[in-house]
C-alpha cells in the first residue's frame, strides 16, 4: 500500500463520514448524541463552503449538494490516479 491508497482510503472515510452525518440529521434523537457532534466538528468546515447555496424554503439541501460534489472530486480523483 503506497501513499496514494492510503490517501484514497482517507479521503473515502470522509466520505462516510459527511453520508452519516446527514443521514443521523434527520434522526431527531441522534442529533442529540455525542457521537452526532462529534462528527459535526469533523464535517461542518466543508459544509461551510456551500452554506446557503441550495435552500428552498427552510429546507436546506446544502449537505446533499456537498457530499454530491465531493463524491464527483473522489471519483476523479480515483480515475486519474
């Protein structure tokens, strides 16, 4: 395993991480675990790029367009290295 996979399998577990985060979002009680914000301080600096991009209403579908974006960089990534 070289750097590269290693830097692949990180970025992959950010992944994971910002998938769970918004889906424990919609879980009223997990949003009160410590676990839920604890992940929150590892994601929200990237979500903190696209705050207010995507929102309809109080609907705030910003978190579903980050991790789409993110997805397509990871898939680049993955191609080209």
């Amino acid at each position: 395993m070289d750097i590269i996979d290693i830097l692949l399998l990180i970025l992959r577990a950010y992944y994971y991480m910002i998938f769970l985060f918004i889906l424990l979002g919609w879980i009223v009680e997990a949003r009160k675990s410590s676990f839920y914000h604890m992940l929150g301080v590892i994601v929200e600096p990237f979500f903190r790029v696209f705050k207010g991009w995507f929102v309809f209403g109080q609907l705030d579908f910003t978190p579903l367009l980050g991790l789409f974006l993110y997805n397509i960089l990871l898939e680049f990534i993955s191609a080209n290295l």
